[in-house]
C-alpha cells in the first residue's frame, strides 16, 4: 500500500489551514476533488473563477465560478485573486482570496486544487500553506492517460509526453507527494491530511 511520501518542510503532522493539491496533467486531480467535494463537507473546496465555458453538468458557484474575460481581467486587477494562470495556453484559471480567506477564519480547513504554476505562486503569496503533489502511480499510466486514446498526431503525442516529463520533475517543490493508484484510497490520504477522517 502506497503512504504518503513527506519530503519538505511544510511535511509535519499538523493540518496547515491551506492544503494545495496540484500534479501533472491527467493524474486525476480532478477525479480526487470531487471525492473530496462529496465525501468531506467539512473540506471547503476553493471554487476556482475561469473564463473557459461550462461543460455539460457543470454547475456556476459549484464546479466553477465562470466569468467574462473582463470579469477575469477585474478580479485580477483589483487584486482578488490569490493566484491565476493560464492553463494549457487557452483558458484563464484563478482562486479567488476572500473566500479562502473567510473559510480559514472560520477554522475550516482549505483545499485549493490547481495547476503548478498556480500553485508555485501561492508558495510565494502564502508560504504557511501546505503543498500536496498528485502522482501517478508509474510513467506508463500516466502516458495511457495522457495518449492513450492515440487521437493525436506524432507531434501532439511527443509534445504531452515532454510536458508530462517536466511537470513531474516538479515533485520535489512539494511537502508531500500522494500516489494516484486507487481514488478513494487516494482521496482519504488527502482528506487525512487535511486533519478530516470519513464519517462513515
Ligand atoms: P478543467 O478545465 O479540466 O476543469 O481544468 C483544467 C486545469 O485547470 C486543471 O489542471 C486544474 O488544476 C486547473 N485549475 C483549475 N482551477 C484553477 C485555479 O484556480 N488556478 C489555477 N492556477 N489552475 C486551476
């Protein structure tokens, strides 16, 4: 069975108020939270603001706070946002401060699922947070998961694989490393980790 893997400084046994929880592309961090969203009501989930449009089923407020380009611009602008970036170059993804600002003062512990470069800027805005990187389980599934419908072209494959090597190298930045090999085994360590245990 796969343990957490501490390796930094933010690694110690207490639950830090912000958990930060990023990984490669197609490791399955949104898989994880939206286990987290339903089996630990008492996780605040950081709704993220983006300009990409909804998917079938996804819901405003919930999933997403889906906002204009202007309206991303504002929040931006006036300084709302903790961290923002633009993810795999088309959309814009950000966390907005107040609500995490307002869960933390109520006690609630905070996880903010997102990408690394988001994630590299929380570490400068907010360094007490604890960082949690998703992995896959080996180099081979997450290839699968990233090629494996083989819908690309020669190029596109080498261009995800090259990506995928570097988001890896990545690992060690991060205070602890959860292997992806079974979600809800998965998603109880982070739970865990946050400090909360299942009810059930
Ligand atoms: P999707 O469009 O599939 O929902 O998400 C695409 C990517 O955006 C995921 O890798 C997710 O981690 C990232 N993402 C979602 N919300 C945020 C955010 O608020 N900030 C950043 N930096 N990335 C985000």
């Amino acid at each position: 069975m796969n343990e957490a893997r501490p390796h930094g400084a933010g690694a110690g046994a207490a639950p830090a108020p912000v958990t930060v929880l990023a990984g490669p592309t197609a490791v399955g961090k949104g898989t994880i939270s939206a286990a987290i969203r339903e089996q630990y009501p008492q996780i605040r989930l950081s709704v993220s603001a983006t300009t990409r449009p909804p998917r079938p089923g996804e819901v405003d407020g919930v999933h997403y706070l889906f906002v204009s380009e202007e309206e991303f611009t504002h929040l931006v602008e006036s300084g709302q946002m903790l961290e923002w970036a633009v993810v795999h170059g088309r959309h814009r993804y950000g966390t907005p401060r107040g609500p995490v600002e307002e869960a933390v003062g109520q006690g609630h512990p905070v996880l903010l699922e997102i990408d690394l470069a988001g994630a590299r800027q929380v570490r400068e805005s907010l360094p007490e947070a604890r960082f949690v990187f998703l992995a896959p389980p080996d180099w081979e599934t997450l290839v699968d998961r990233l090629v494996g419908r083989g819908t690309e072209d020669a190029e596109e494959r080498s261009r995800r694989l090259e990506t995928a090597r570097r988001e890896l190298a990545a690992e060690s930045e991060f205070d602890v490393t959860i292997v992806n090999d079974e979600v809800p085994r998965a998603t109880a360590e982070l739970a865990a980790l946050l400090g909360v245990r299942d009810l059930t």
